[in-house]
C-alpha cells in the first residue's frame, strides 16, 4: 500500500530564511506527487504536483520541490518565506488507478520576525 | 475558478443525531472525495465517488455513508454520530478524466462536533 511520511511535525524558521520540508513517499509505480497547503482555518490549496519529465517542479507562492526517485523523496523548498507562509503542508501521493490521495500527516510551519 | 462549497463551516451534534454534510462544486467534475482531517493523523479518505450514484469506500468507512443523486452534490451521512466522529471534514473533487490522475480541488472544511 502507498504511504508518505513527513518526518518534520513543527518547524520554526525566520522570516527570510530558507526553507525545506522533508517527504519520503513509498508507492510501488511511477508516483504522483502533491504538496498542499492550509492556511488557519481554511481548506488545502494546491502548491504544485509532479506526474512525469522535469524532476524539479514549480508552484505558486515561490515554491518549488525536487522528485528524488533514488531516494523516494520529494522535497518541498523555497528560498526565502514571508510571514504570510505560516501553515500547514501536506505531502500526498495518488493512487493513478482511482486518483485516491494518500496524505502525510503534515508539518506545521511557524515563522519568526 | 474551481469552487467547491460545504454547507456549514462550523457544526455541533449531539450523539446519536443523525447528521448530513453537504458539499457542492461548480466545475462539472466526475469524482469527488469526503476526507477526514485529525491532528497527528493528516487527512483520510472516507468514501469517494467517480459518478452520479456510484460510489466507494475509502480507507475509513465505518460509520458513515454517502449519497450522490446529482454530480454537483456529494453528501456525508453520519448515521448515528459519536463522539469520536468529532473532526474537520473536508470534500474534494477532481475533472475525473480518464487515464490520468487530475488535482483535487477542496472545499473549506467543516469542524463537526459531537457532544
């Protein structure tokens, strides 16, 4: 059965800093990929996903992610986060047969002036 | 823009209550999902449905049912609530074409309580 891990409950980072959020996925095909994120209250906004072709994908917001087949890992970065970042994400990975999200169980980003 | 709607965002039951979670979308789509979000837990899929009256059950089923007698519409149905039913629901849909895996697109959620 498919699984995604995010091994990173909470994490802390300064306004500017850099960012990176950790996912190992475990699927037994080529894997769908998503990250998602929810803002306080609210439901999941889609940040990017990767299907197929270029391992580095882009989204919305300023981030992106790196597929790492070797390493079953698709890490969600982004240069420098604005306060406006704090959420919570959500990687997730789709059975391609009936599209069914599995979901990590999400870390939580807080961030300090 | 895709919408996806719930009726309520905020909602208190008493055990027992048999009690309905609305949700609709304006997009036309073909599959649509009821997850459960818990802390600690992520998000778990409950049922899902990829057309009008078909549906199927996800990873936690139990003591909860579905209706889907329009496409737009894709109700959750707590037969006889408990209190370990309290949690934030939250409906999905996705475009549903054939041969590929589309986005889902969700609604804003609803925080059911049981008391």
């Amino acid at each position: 059965a498919q699984s995604v891990t995010q091994p990173d409950i909470h994490i802390t980072v300064s306004e500017g800093a850099s960012l990176e959020l950790r996912c190992n996925y475990s699927y037994g095909a080529t894997p769908y990929l998503f990250w998602y994120v929810q803002s306080p209250g609210q439901g999941l906004q889609l940040l990017l996903k990767y299907f197929s072709g270029d391992t580095l994908v882009q989204g919305i917001k300023g981030f992106e992610a790196e597929f790492k087949r070797s390493q079953s890992s698709f890490n969600l970065r982004k240069p420098s986060v604005h306060w406006s970042d704090a959420a919570e994400y959500f990687c997730a990975v789709a059975d391609f047969g009936n599209e069914k999200l599995t979901f990590g169980t999400g870390t939580r980003l807080t961030i300090i002036p | 823009d895709v919408k996806v709607t719930q009726s309520s965002r905020y909602l208190v039951k008493r055990t027992g209550e048999k009690v309905f979670l609305e949700c609709v979308q304006d997009m036309d789509h073909e599959n649509m999902f009821w997850y459960r979000q818990d802390p600690g837990l992520g998000l778990r899929l409950i049922y899902f449905s990829y057309d009008v009256k078909m549906k199927e059950k996800g990873d936690i089923p139990e003591g909860y049912s579905v209706s889907r007698e329009k496409k737009e519409r894709f109700s959750l149905i707590l037969e006889s609530a408990s209190t370990n039913q309290t949690s934030m629901y939250l409906c999905a849909s996705s475009l549903g074409t054939s041969g590929r895996v589309d986005t889902q697109y969700f609604g804003p959620g609803t925080r059911l309580t049981v008391l």
